[in-house]
C-alpha cells in the first residue's frame, strides 16, 4: 500500500511568511534607491515578486517528488559539475565581480548560490552509500575531492557562500562520524585556503582589519615597512571598511523595542549601503525593533526545530543527512547574516535567507525546503 503523504504545514506556513514578510521588507528597503536610479519605488521588489513565483514552483516540484529518487549518483555528481561550469562561465561572463550571469528582464543569476543545492544532495547521497566506512581513506579522498572543488570554484567571486558551504560540510562529516583528526586536518585545510582567498583580495582583508585591528597595529607589527597597509587600503572601496556595521549599528539602535514603524526607517535612506539585501536585517531592526527581529530569528530557529526532527525520524541513511544538510546550511547563513548586521563579525556578502532581495537565493533556499518537506511528506509521522 503507498504511504500517504503527510505535508509538514508547520514547515510550509513558516516558508510562505517568511518570503511574504520578505517582500514587504525589500519593498520598504528599496523603494526609495529604486525610484533614484530606475525612476519606479517597484523595480526591485517586482522583480523579486517574480522569482518568489517561479521559486514556489521549484518548492512545490521538489515537495511533490519523492526525495528518494535524487539519491542516485547521476543527481549527486551532474548538478556538482554544471554548477561548476556555470560559475566559470560566470568568472568571464562578469569581469567585474565574476559572480553574475544576465537573464535580461529577469535581472540576473548568481550561480554560487545553487552550489548549496548540488553539494547537500552530493554529501548525503556520498555519507549514506559510505557511512560504515566513513573513516577510510577511499571514502574520504572522493568526498573532499568533489567538495573542494566546487569550494574552490565557489570561493573565488563569493566568499560568503563558500563559507556557509565549508561549515555545512564539517557538521554533515561531524555527524556522520568522522575521526576528530580527519576532520579537524580538513577544518584546517580549510581555513588555509579561506586565509587565501582573504588575503588574495584587499577588501577581504581590509573588512578583517577593519573589525579586529581598525588602527593597524597588527597589520603594522607584521608589515613595518607599510606594505601591507597599503595593500589594504588600495582599493577605494576599502577606505572605511566599518561604515557598513557603524550605520547598521545606528538603524538597530534607532529601532529600539517596537520600532519606527515599516516604511518609516531613515537608514535605508543612502546611509545604509545595500539595505535591501545583505543588510535587510538592519532594516527590520529599525522598522520593527526587538520584536520584529527576534520573530525572524524565531523563524529561523522553528526551521532548525522541523529540520533536526526530520533528522530523527526519516526512514532512511540519505533522508536524514538530506535533511540536516538543508537545515545547517540555511540556519548557518542566517546566523551569519545576523552577526554581520549586529557587528559581531567582519562584512560579509551573503543574503538573509528568504527575506534579502536577490532571486537566485530566493530560489536557492526554496528548493532546499522543498526536497525537507519532501522527507517530510515521506517519513513515518509528521507530528
């Protein structure tokens, strides 16, 4: 007899507010940048209105497919390796920023942002086919062969998703039972290549500086012929690495309890650069006080709550590494957005899941609940 489907609508409904609230939020976070550069207060928040269409399609399609039918090594490797591709086209196709693929009226897509996708389905179709062998070395060199890779690819143009992608990575291996040496060795090789790739780019550097040593003391003891400084500071855009955390600071702090109310914050008025995505949640501090951020931080955390149970009750070895895959990576991000906002860490690019303008997070986020409602829907209970 096939098992009825049992839709997880505590999952769902928390999906839908959260993109309906983020909407609202872009709109008020973008209006008035909108009207100055695009001449309409509705270009930004329209367009995102759009990808919230097509990406509830992609929740939907993944909700309705048995999750099962991904744990195959045709799903686990070909996304690995087209996602790859699209980033290296991206890398020429964007010389600016190397991160962008046009998609005309649509705006733009962010290929990095589905490296999430294509590597949790990977990682949990690799730790169910390896997990009473977790520890040996042909398990390992495979897994951390295809991760890095499409780290490495990730890490060059986005160093925020890559980041997200190495912690969600180390939980999935921690889980699973990886040897502490094994896994701290690779923690460090880790580290290693984010040291790189932070010291590789003057505004990554100047961003760490400008949290931890803003007066150059340190930067100074290790350079005292002056090199380094001015390697830091030879990017204009790196000339106040602080001012993003000093005027999202000021928007929490003019929110207070309650807030000034949706629409009327004054720090999105051109103080607040990006406040309509890496910095949104500044917005929602301002506008709607402690309380308006702690129910985003609540949504995240009933996320975590319907995703570590999922863990815990799916029928099978990729069920639940599918399903903590997807909560780790989403919850991390939001974890990481928030403390950037909050200063509790340098300047980061990375979006607020689900409440950030950007379609191809948006998008992102919604397929990797659509394959957890898709465990959901096809485990023993769903109480």
């Amino acid at each position: 007899m096939a098992q009825q489907e049992r839709t997880d609508w505590i999952l769902l409904f928390t999906t839908v507010a959260m993109v309906v609230f983020g909407l609202a939020v872009v709109t008020s976070a973008s209006s008035v940048m909108a009207e100055l550069k695009f001449k309409s207060s509705y270009y930004f928040v329209s367009r995102q209105a759009i990808w919230a269409v097509l990406s509830f399609i992609m929740l939907m399609w993944f909700k309705h497919t048995d999750y099962r039918r991904l744990n195959k090594p045709v799903f686990a490797f070909a996304p690995l390796g087209i996602i790859t591709s699209m980033i290296v086209i991206a890398w020429f196709a964007d010389p600016m920023r190397h991160r962008w693929l046009s998609l005309g009226a649509l705006g733009r897509l962010q290929p990095s942002e589905f490296a999430k996708p294509a590597l949790i389905v990977f990682l949990a179709w690799f730790i169910a086919l390896r997990l009473r062998a977790i520890n040996h070395h042909k398990t390992l060199a495979p897994a951390l062969l295809a991760s890095g890779a499409l780290g490495a690819a990730v890490i060059v143009a986005d160093l925020g998703t890559a980041l997200v992608l190495i912690c969600t990575v180390f939980v999935l291996f921690f889980i699973a039972g990886l040897e502490k040496k094994l896994l701290f060795g690779a923690a460090a090789l880790g580290l290693l290549l984010l040291f790189v790739a932070i010291a590789a780019k003057p505004y990554r550097l100047a961003r760490v500086a400008g949290k931890f040593d803003p007066e150059f003391r340190l930067v100074d003891k290790i350079s005292p012929d002056g090199w380094l400084r001015e390697y830091i500071r030879s990017s204009l855009a790196t000339r106040d690495p602080g001012y993003q955390a000093r005027q999202s600071r000021i928007a929490v702090g003019a929110g207070g309890v309650l807030g000034v109310g949706l629409a009327q914050g004054r720090q999105k008025l051109l103080y607040l650069p990006e406040a309509h995505t890496d910095f949104i949640y500044a917005v929602v501090g301002e506008e709607l006080g402690m309380w308006g951020c702690t129910g985003v931080l609540g949504a995240f955390f009933v996320l975590l709550w319907r995703g570590l149970r999922l863990f815990f009750i799916a029928p099978d070895d990729f069920g639940r590494y599918l399903a903590l895959g997807v909560t780790v990576c989403i919850v991390i991000q939001a974890l990481m957005n928030m403390s950037v906002v909050l200063d509790m860490g340098p300047t980061k690019g990375i979006p607020l899941p689900m409440i950030s303008y950007g379609g191809s997070s948006l998008m992102s986020t919604l397929i990797l609940l659509g394959m957890l409602l898709s465990v959901s829907e096809n485990s023993r209970c769903n109480s």
